[in-house]
C-alpha cells in the first residue's frame, strides 16, 4: 500500500500576509485615503465594508469578481434608492479602482475578509479585521 505523502504549507505559494503583516494594515494602505476621507465614524464603518468587499472581489476569478460587483451594486442602490445612474457609475470606478489597489500591491494575498470592525479609542479610530485563507 502506498503511503500518502501529507503537503507541507511551506512548499506552498505565500498566500498569507508576511509575518508581522497584519490584515487591517493592508486594508488601510489599498484603501486608506478613501477609508481616511470619512467625516463620521459611521460613514469610517461603511467605508471600510466597501474596502472590504473590493479586497474580497480582487480575490476571485474576473468573471466571479464581475458578478460579485454586480450584486454589490444591486445591494448598494437597493440601501439607497435615491442614487441616481450618474452616482451609481461613480460607486462602481471607485470599487473597481478598490480592487485594482488590491491586486496592485497584494497579488498572491488571497484571504476572505469575513468580519471588519472600527471602534473609536482615546489613541484614534481603530480598524480590526478577521479574515480566512482560502484556494
């Protein structure tokens, strides 16, 4: 009988983040200006729920990335239904622009985010995020 030969993770393409590398600090430098650019700490969360949903769109195929952005749209104007097509076209370039950041500097980074939360501390807004490798 042969013996299966278990992979060892270190024979593996990186698709973590370097040691020391922590989730929230990649999502803060792919979206950072645009998460930084909220006036309120609950337009911060929303920001951050996009950058968020861009980081996991950039994770997928194109076609999958395609669909994922297509019902994040439909969510979007569902949420708001006031947004006009010009609006909704400056919410889609932002997004797909979101996820050009991140496959720009994280191309081999493939964890789902899967929780994010902001909370506001006497040190400044602090951004947490949990997330899973996935192949």
């Amino acid at each position: 009988m042969k013996k299966l030969r278990r992979t060892n993770r270190r024979d593996r393409v990186p698709d973590v983040p370097p040691p020391g590398r922590k989730m929230s600090e990649m999502v803060l430098e792919f979206a950072g200006s645009f998460i930084n650019g909220a006036c309120t700490l609950d337009d911060k969360r929303c920001r951050v729920m996009a950058a968020c949903s861009a980081w996991n769109m950039a994770c997928s195929t194109p076609d999958i990335r395609a669909r994922m952005l297509a019902e994040y749209l439909k969510g979007y104007r569902s949420y708001f239904p006031g947004r006009t097509d010009d609006e909704m076209a400056v919410i889609r370039q932002l997004m797909e622009a979101l996820v050009q950041n991140k496959l720009r500097l994280f191309p081999n980074v493939n964890k789902l985010i899967v929780n994010s939360r902001v909370t506001r501390t006497p040190e400044g807004d602090r951004i947490d995020i949990a997330s899973v490798t996935f192949v």
